[in-house]
C-alpha cells in the first residue's frame, strides 16, 4: 500500500464488495467514511495488502478497501473585533 494509516485517521470504504476469503456480504458501505481503531500489520488472506484495519464495524478488513483521507486543515479562528472607543472632549 502507498501509505500508513495510523489510529484516528479517516478512511473512505471504496470497495464493499463480498468478503474476498468467504465470500459473505460486508457490512460496509461504498462511499462512507469510517475512523480507523486499529492497524494490524498482518497480511491479509488475499495478498493485495499489508495490514488490516480495524474501523469498528465486525472484526477487520483488508487495507485494500479503504483510501485515506486526507486530515482536515485548521480553521482560522476570526480575529477579535474591537470597536472603537468613543471619548467625549470635556
């Protein structure tokens, strides 16, 4: 895989196809967003990946699955607005 997913990252489920070992249906949906728990650097059953992440739904699955999003950027906080200071001449 070209990159190193790492606990708390976000992901993009872009195959749910059937379990590719089992062939049962995944409880996953194409085109939801899911926050990784876990990697587990073991090869996963089908050889296209190095590890498999755990994103909370059922057990596992295979990092082929799955494309990282990138992180979210800071917001810029607006800046304070001061008002004027209104004096009156004496």
């Amino acid at each position: 895989m070209s990159y190193d997913p790492n606990d708390g990252d976000l992901v993009l489920c872009v195959n749910a196809a059937p379990n590719h070992v089992t062939g049962d249906p995944v409880p996953l949906v194409q085109g939801e967003t899911y926050t990784i728990y876990g990697v587990l650097p073991f090869m996963c059953p089908c050889g296209r990946s190095d590890a498999l992440i755990d994103v909370g739904v059922d057990f596992a699955w295979c990092q082929s699955r799955f494309r990282l999003l990138p992180k979210p950027r800071k917001q810029k906080e607006p800046n304070a607005v001061k008002a004027p200071n209104d004096f009156e001449t004496v």
